[in-house]
C-alpha cells in the first residue's frame, strides 16, 4: 500500500511539475515510468476496477510519452500493458453485468481506450519502421471508427503524418500508402471530417510523392491526386504543382495553357506569378511563358514591384544567350531610370547583380573591354558623388580591366574613386597594391600590405558581423604575394608572405606561402646577416607548419600525401638548420625538436626513424650540455627534465627501430643510457638505482662506459658514492678480465676506486672497509709486479696512501693495523725507480 501511495503521489507530482515547466519531457517520461512500474508491481491478483483503469491511463501515458521523445522502443512495452489491462477491465464489467445493454456500455466505455491504445502503438511502429504492424494497428482503428465516429478526424490526421515522416524518409511507397489512408479516412465521416482544406493538402502531398517517387511509373496516380486535391481547395501551391508535373509528363502547350487558365481568377502573389513563368521558361516553354509573362502586368497594375517582370525577362535572354535584346531592355531600363519609371531599390540591386555577373563572366573569359561595358551599365544608375560601398566594388573591378588593358591611367582614377567610396576595404587597399607593383614603387607597395594585413586581422575579428568570408584575407595577400614574385619584387613579397602566414586557413596555401617564405628569408637575410629576425622569422614559420599538420587532419581536401610531403620537406630544412646553429645551443636544441614533431606526420620508416633518434639524442645532449653551464638552479632542473623526456621518447623509437636491422656498431645504448643516467643523477632522481640495476647485468657494457658513469655519479649538483664505487668496481673487473691489462687505465680507474673507497684524514674506518681497500692495494702491486708499465707516480701515490692510512691507525692505537698498512706501503717501495731513494 506504502508503495502504491508513493508511486500516485509521484504521478501527481510529475504533473504538476511539467506544467511548471520545471521538468522537460524526457525527464517527465522517466518519471512516468518509474511511477507506472511501480503500480504495475503493487498489482494483485484480482485487482479493483479502479486499480485497473488507473493502470491502463498510466500505461498508456507512459508508453505516450516515451513515443513522443523519440525513445518509442521502450512504449512498447507499457502500451502492451495497456492492452492487458484494457481485457481484464472489459471481462470485469462483464462479469458484473446484469444484461445485453451492460455489456454494450461497457464494450463502449473500453472501446475508446482501446482505439487510443492501438493509435499508439501505431505512432510507435512507424518510428521504428515496422510498417506492417503499423498498417494493422491503423486498420483496426478505421473498424471501429463506425463506433467511434468522432475519432475519424484524429486518424486521418495520424495517417497524414505518418505520410510526412515516411515521405521525409523517402519511403515513398509507404508514403502513399499513408495519405491515401489519410484521405480514404477523411471521407467516411463528413460531420467529422477534417475538412476540405486538410483534405487537399493531403492529396498535394500525395501528389508530390508519386511525383518524386517514379514520375514517369506514376505520373497519371500523381495528376489524379493534384487535380483532387485543386477539386477540394484551390490553392496557388496545387496550381505549381499541377504545372510542375505536366512539365515533366512532356504536356502540349495546349494542356498547359488550360491548367493556367484554370487558376487565372485565383489570388496569387506577383512572385508565384514570376517563379511559375520561370518554371516554363526553364522547361524551354517560352511560348507559354512569355505569354503567361506577358498576362502578369495586368493582374499587378497598381503594384509597385512590377520591375521584376522586367529583370525575369533580361535573365532569361541572357541565359538564352540573346545578348543584344538583353542589352536594349537594360537600356530602356536605363532611360526609365531618369525620366520617371524607377525600378524599387530592391529590383534595382538585383539588376546590379545581373551586370555584374554578366562582367564577371567576360572577365574570366579575359574580354576586359565588354566586361567593363556591362559595369558601365551598373555605373550609369549612380549618382556623380554618390558614396557607395558598392559603387567603390565596382570601381574596383573597373580597375582591375584597366589594368588587364594596360590603361594604367584610367585604373587609378577608378581606384581613386574607390578609395573616395571605401577608403578602409581591403580590397580597395589592394587595388593600390597593384597599381604600386606595375609602377615598381616598393615603398607605397609595401606600405598598402601593412594596410592590408591590419585589415585582414580585423575582417577574422568581426567575421561575422562585416558578412565577408573568413579567407579573404588570406586570398589577397596570397594574390599580393604571387604578384610581387611575379614583378621580381622579393621585399614586397616576403612582407605579404608574412602577413599571408598569419592569417590562411586553406593547408595547401598555407604551406605554400610557408615554403616560399623560407626561401626567399634563407637567401635575403643570409646575405643581409639579420640573424636576430632570421632566427624570429623561422622559429615563427615552422611552428606554424607544425600547428598546421596537426589542424590538417579535419581537412579532407588536404589528403595523407600532402602532408607527408609537406612534413618531409620541414622536417629536412628544420634539420639542416639545426646543424647551422652549432654555435648557438638552444636555437639548434629547438630546431632539432622541430625536425622531430614535423617528422611524426611522416610514414615511420627505417630513414625517418633514425632521424627521430638523432633529432632527440642530438636535444637531449645540448639539454645536458646547457645545464652544465652556470645556470640557476631552476633552469638547471627544467633542462634536465627536458633532456629526460627526450630520451624517453627516443628510447621508444629505437626499440622499434632496432626491429628493422642490425645496428651492433650503434652507439645509441651507450648514448641513452649516459644521457640518462646524467639527467636522472643531477635531479636527483629516486628511480635511478632501478635503472643501474639492469645496467650492471649487461655482459657487454664497456670499461669506458662504466667509468663515465663513475664520473657522472659524483660531477654536482649530482652525488652518489655508492653507485660510483660500484661502477668503478664494475670497471676494475672487466680491466682485470683484458687478455694484456693496460696498466695506465688500470690505474686511473683503480685510483678513483680507492679515493671514493678511502676517504682522506678519516681515522675511524670500518674494519671492511679497511680490508676491501687492502684488497685493492693487493690487486695494484699484483699488476705493478707484473708489468714496467705502471706508471710511477701512481706506484708511489699507491705507497703514500697505504702509508699514511697505517700512521692514520697509529694515532688511535691500532699498532697491528698500523704496522700492517705501513708495511703494505713499503712493499711499494721496492718497485719506484728514480724516486726510491728519496723515500727509503
């Protein structure tokens, strides 16, 4: 009962709260449905009929609403639930009636339940495609509309819909199927029906399905249901129609004249009229367009837009290619303009666009002296001293023929007159631009650039608000830049390249500009010796070829190849500029990690991956090598920490790469495994035991490795004895293990043992310790014995240390120990050459 109360009270509630607007409809069906299970599982097993029509109202509501927020898989369901609840309230009235006319009513009392039910689940199959249970659900609802007579204007306009979402779906087939339900439905009951209007909006749909479906397979189905659909209601949509389709049936003159005729008494705007001459004319029907065309003015003859009957027909010669009647309309478009008759503002625009295309045709086909004739034209609707953004556009593009015809003169006054218009368009600043070129005034050239990238920052600014497209700037700085190269004006180009880097969103021109740039700034500058704006400029232009090839993927125009082109061609000149700066650490640091990044857009085979790991090695060494310097602290840290995230990187490339060859002679293992241990034990870094653990196990280390890393282990800030001594240790072994030991590396590496090993001046030495260095003391006279080739400033260092350690032990009363090292020291003594007698 708690449960059964709870679930009501959470009905209610999302009632209330829906009309509040509190909740939205996907949150109120999910309430719904919490609230409807719980119901459903409070149910006994002979419920109330109370309890039975509560759960075929929620059910059915639930099932509603999941269909209405686009989820009808899951009102499936619920609406079943419904169905079941609808036979048991039906077999409980039944049950308790006492004769045939109760069980009337209550057949009509669940009748309605069960139509809306089954109109659901209908709703519910078509949005899941189930065609065929949708048909059935709408069938058993058209048997009872006998019964339910008021529900037919619902069902037709559920079939109705149904027909827009399949015919949206382009399911044109189930489409008709629907609307000739819906019209069918719509007709059976005229108190009921959904009227005339409905009724003919349903057949024009129809129509249009059969229509797009199979026009030539169902052209006669679709002028049946247009000329029903003109029967019931009239309409200028069905009159459109009707024409469209007995255009394409291929209808006589004849019969389209007679349609037209049809419709001639209805009220229709002067736009339908011109959209519907247009129709025939550009079905090649001019005889009935024109004639159509000519019947419009009379219809309109107070109406102000009757200029766009004239603008139709110019469009239309034009597009026939009857030049010269186009051009005597637009004369006497012309004339009218100054003796009364002017078109309206917004014909008159569209006239201008009509030239202006016509011009801009012309001036792709290069016939600058016609092109300029149709601007004249636009021209001639201007005022003298008119101040126009458009007018400014059109002098622009005068210029540009002028310039074409050489007419260099008549160009700057039209830029002139430009630049009285619209002094601040890009455009206009470009026209200055050309002009400057072809007259090789660099300076005036340079400076319309500058103008034209600050105005090219601003047009991506406030892109939207100036309705220009985002790469128009772009466009002509790229222009400018081919123009200047073109004209052999490298210092124009480079500063329009500059700009151009900037601001392009197109790939291809983007890297371009970028590789042209490069070019033209290696040579100037090398030759001018700007390192400072050299170093800025390409620091600057490679960033933005590798932001570029990251951004390039979105782009489907910009293909695989043409990026790995383009990273190649980066990665080798990043390279190539990288062992240029050998005499400047961070920029070849820098220029080596470029060469890197831009080498990851590339395919990674064998040459591209020893590249990566010679950029990284090479990055990771100069890291090191600058923080070594006298640096802060901090600086130092952060180079360490670059260096170690280098080698890291590399590290995995050369697993990789070590797959595709043989590289035994490769020093890189050495090289990572230095690298590493250096930057790791100068940041003090914890996991460095655990590197060197697997490093002593390596059978094939090398003597010289092992004492660098003895080196690195103590070189500050870094300090670690142990592994230090261990290396050393390591060495010493390996020295021993020589078929012919080298006495000069023996002893240096001995020597370093032993200092590391045996701290000077300390006078409280462990008994081990003590007895370990006693053991490298024996090692030393081993091999001095053995050889002349030790040499003799180590024998008599090896002497002094063993000898000062047993006068160590004697100041603190070990007199055993103290005869013992003291003894081990003159055993030396009797292998030093020249200086023996000085010390015996």
């Amino acid at each position: 009962i708690q449960v059964e109360e709870g679930a009501v009270s959470l009905w209610n509630w999302t009632v209330t709260k829906h009309t509040g607007a509190v909740i939205n409809d996907e949150q109120r069906a999910k309430l719904r449905f919490a609230a409807c299970r719980l119901i459903c599982l409070c149910e006994g097993s002979d419920p109330p009929e109370g309890t039975i029509r509560r759960q075929i109202l929620m059910s059915t509501k639930t099932g509603k609403g999941w269909i209405d927020v686009g989820k009808a898989n899951l009102a499936d369901a619920f609406l079943e639930n419904a169905m079941s609840s609808i036979e048991k309230l039906y077999a409980k009235l039944r049950k308790g009636s006492d004769g045939e006319a109760d069980i009337h009513v209550h057949r009509a009392d669940v009748e309605k339940s069960l139509f809306k039910v089954l109109s659901y689940q209908a709703e519910s199959a078509v949005a899941q495609g189930d065609f065929q249970k949708a048909v059935m659900c709408v069938q058993r609802c058209k048997d009872m509309l006998m019964k339910l007579p008021k529900e037919t204007c619902y069902l037709s306009i559920l079939c109705y819909n149904f027909g827009v979402e399949t015919y949206e779906w382009k399911r044109y087939e189930q489409s008709s199927f629907w609307l000739s339900q819906s019209y069918d439905i719509g007709k059976m009951d005229i108190k009921y029906s959904i009227g005339k209007e409905m009724q003919a909006k349903v057949l024009r749909l129809l129509a249009t399905t059969y229509f797009e479906w199979d026009c030539s397979l169902y052209l006669d189905k679709a002028l049946k249901a247009i000329s029903l659909a003109n029967q019931e209601n009239l309409h200028p949509a069905g009159f459109f129609l009707k024409v469209k389709i007995l255009l394409k049936s291929g209808a006589s003159d004849e019969d389209l004249n007679s349609a037209l005729a049809e419709f001639m008494h209805l009220e229709m705007s002067l736009d339908f009229c011109l959209n519907t001459a247009k129709l025939l004319l550009e079905h090649g029907r001019e005889s009935v367009g024109f004639d159509f065309l000519k019947s419009v003015p009379e219809r309109f003859e107070s109406s102000p837009d009757l200029g766009k009957i004239t603008l139709l027909h110019i469009e239309f010669l034009l597009q026939n290619k009857r030049e010269l009647l186009a051009k005597q309309k637009i004369e006497e478009v012309i004339i009218g303009h100054y003796t009364g008759t002017q078109l309206l503002p917004e014909a008159l625009n569209q006239l201008h666009i009509i030239l202006w295309d016509r011009a801009a045709k012309l001036y792709e086909d290069k016939n600058y002296s016609e092109a300029l004739h149709w601007y004249n034209y636009s021209v001639s609707f201007y005022t003298p001293g008119q101040i126009d953004q458009n007018l400014a556009k059109l002098q622009r593009n005068m210029a540009s023929c002028y310039l074409h015809l050489k007419q260099i003169d008549k160009a700057k006054e039209a830029v002139k007159e430009a630049e009285r218009c619209d002094p601040n368009s890009i455009f206009t600043k470009f026209s200055v631009y050309k002009i400057a070129v072809m007259e090789n005034d660099t300076d005036k050239a340079v400076g319309a650039v500058i103008e034209m990238g600050k105005l090219a920052e601003k047009l991506l600014q406030h892109e939207d608000k100036l309705r220009v497209d985002k790469n128009t700037g772009s466009n002509l700085l790229s222009l400018a830049a081919q123009i200047a190269l073109e004209n052999n004006q490298q210092i124009v180009a480079i500063k329009a390249l500059e700009y151009l880097s900037e601001h392009l969103q197109d790939c291809r021109q983007l890297f371009a500009a970028l590789k042209c740039l490069v070019r033209l700034m290696l040579s100037k500058v090398m030759a001018e010796n700007e390192e400072k704006r050299w170093w800025y400029l390409l620091n600057g232009m490679f960033s933005a070829a590798l932001k570029k090839l990251a951004e390039s993927f979105t782009e489907e125009e910009f293909t695989g190849d043409m990026r790995i082109l383009e990273a190649h061609w980066f990665r080798k000149v990043a390279w190539n500029l990288a062992v240029q700066f050998k005499d400047s650490p961070e920029k070849m640091r820098d220029f080596f990690v470029l060469s890197f990044k831009l080498s990851q857009f590339c395919p990674s085979d064998k040459a591209v991956l020893i590249a990566q790991k010679t950029c990284l090695l090479m990055a990771a060494a100069v890291d090191l090598e600058m923080g070594r310097q006298q640096v802060t602290p901090s600086e130092q840290t952060e180079l360490f920490s670059e260096a170690l995230q280098h080698l890291q990187t590399c590290k995995e490339i050369w697993k990789v790469l070590k797959l595709t060859g043989d590289f035994a002679k490769d020093p890189t293992d050495t090289l990572l495994l230095l690298y590493e241990f250096e930057a790791r034990s100068k940041l003090n870094d914890p996991t460095l035991h655990n590197l060197m653990e697997s490093v002593w196990e390596q059978p094939q280390i090398e003597i010289k490795t092992l004492e660098i890393i003895a080196s690195l282990a103590m070189e500050s800030p870094a300090r670690y004895p142990v592994l230090c001594k261990k290396a050393l240790k390591s060495a010493l072994n390996l020295h021993r293990k020589q078929p012919v030991i080298d006495a000069v590396k023996f002893s240096k590496c001995l020597h370093s043992l032993i200092n590391i090993s045996l701290p000077t001046g300390l006078t409280d030495l462990d008994t081990c310790v003590l007895q370990e260095v006693w053991d490298y003391f024996e090692d030393a006279l081993s091999v001095v014995s053995s050889t002349d080739a030790y040499p003799e400033m180590e024998i008599l260092w090896l002497m002094t240390r063993a000898w000062n350690t047993g006068i160590f032990q004697y100041t603190v009363g070990k007199y055993k120990e103290a005869e013992q090292w003291c003894g081990l020291g003159m055993r030396f003594l009797n292998h030093l050459g020249s200086l023996k007698k000085s010390y015996e």
